[in-house]
C-alpha cells in the first residue's frame, strides 16, 4: 500500500465536527471500478462534518464516524465493479422490391424464401426480387446509420436511388437463448428518381417506426409505395445477431 502523503493524514485527523478520538479510518483499495468516478460519487453523497474523503492514484481513504465509515465502504465495494463490456449488434438489411405481375420475380437467396412465403400469404403480390442488402454493426444502446446509392428500376433517366437508414438506439434485451433486439426510431428514407426529364425529379418515399428483432429472425418491418408504379411496393426486411 502507498503511504499517505503528510497533508492527506492532516485532512483526515482534523476536518469535521466529530472529534479525533472519536474518528476511525478505512484505506480501501479499489481494484476494479474507475476511482475517479467512485471518489466523485462518493464526495456528492457523503455528509460535510461526519466524513472525510480522500484518495491518492489507488485508494479511497475514509475518516469519520464509525457508522458514516461502515456504510460508505459498502457503497463503494458496490460501485468498484468492472465496467460493462457492450456487445455488438450485427444488422442484416433486405431491401425488396414486390410487384403484382409475376414476371418481375426473380431468384431469391434461400435464407428469405420463408420471408417471401410470409408476404406472398400478407399482401397480394406475385412477384419478388432482392433489390440491395447490407449489413451494419454498432453497439449496445448507441444509435447506427448508414448511406448508399441504387440502381433505379428505370435506369433511363441515368440517376440513382439514394437512400439513409438508421435508427437512433439499439438496445439487447432478455436471456442469451432467448434475446429480444430493440430499435428505437428505425427509419429508410428513399430518394426515386422520376421520369427522364432535364433536370430530374425525385420522390421522397421511406419506412418509420419501432420495431423488436428476436435474435436471428428476419422480421418485415414496413412497405413503402413509389418505386415502380401503384402496383408495387419496396418491403423492408431485417434480421438482428448478438456479438459477444
């Protein structure tokens, strides 16, 4: 243990309105937690005249009643804990485009086709095709976004689709066998190019909303029209893995 410096021992044995003799100490080291953090904690809780705190680069040092002392070493045993690793979340993002004629479709990978029998059984669309996926990873309890371009359906007017999905926190709830992925504001917003005029139109088009991901589902989250006529729809599909 470092000694204490003499102006730490000064400020321990005369400060406060309970006399010396009746004053007891407690050096506690802290091992885990973020001392700094713990000190200022402990600084806001503890009454002026009956404790006083102290520290040096490993320790907390606690003067004053022997009752004020007892219970302000268990606060700090319960904060000097190691801080919380956050885990990752993996998001897969499916972008795809459903149109009433069956001639659009086209082959889908096999991991959507149960996604592809759920809204063939929902909505009155006959054909499918994967128009992009991604995948964005953050972490737990802080928000994501990403950006990117798409190739229009008609490609004549030579501009492309942009598009902003984010969602502005997700958070892991539940037990590992079992866990629930929350998105919090979760939002695609589209940019469509319209017609081949000079210069180009656009129309806004997008999906918002709350929506809960049981870990390793794919979940469909909305449908958004304006892409390729009255008739079609883009449907926005995600799936969500926890990593450890």
């Amino acid at each position: 243990m470092k000694k204490l410096s003499f102006a730490m021992l000064i400020a321990v044995l005369y400060a406060g309105a309970i006399p010396a003799q009746d004053r007891v100490q407690k050096v506690i080291a802290i091992k885990n937690g973020n001392l700094n953090g713990i000190w200022h904690t402990i600084k806001d809780l503890a009454p002026s005249n009956n404790l006083v705190i102290s520290t040096d680069s490993e320790h907390i040092i606690l003067s004053g009643s022997k009752e004020a002392v007892t219970s302000f070493a268990e606060i700090i045993k319960e904060l000097d804990v190691p801080p919380v690793v956050k885990k990752d979340v993996e998001t897969t993002v499916y972008m795809i485009v459903a149109s009433a004629q069956p001639g659009n479709a086209t082959p889908m990978t096999p991991e959507l086709d149960p996604v592809i029998k759920q809204l063939k059984t929902v909505f009155n669309y006959k054909g499918f095709r994967l128009l992009d996926s991604f995948v964005l990873r953050s972490r737990d309890g802080e928000k994501g976004s990403t950006n990117g371009f798409l190739e229009p359906p008609q490609a004549s007017s030579g501009n492309k689709i942009s598009y902003g999905f984010r969602y502005n926190r997700v958070t892991i709830d539940g037990a590992e066998n079992a866990r629930l992925v929350r998105f919090d504001a979760l939002s695609l917003s589209m940019k469509v190019p319209v017609g081949s005029t000079s210069p180009t139109s656009f129309a806004d088009t997008g999906i918002s909303t709350d929506v809960d991901v049981p870990e390793g589902k794919k979940v469909v989250v909305g449908k958004t029209s304006g892409l390729e006529g009255s008739d079609s729809a883009l449907i926005l599909v995600i799936s969500a893995k926890v990593v450890d």
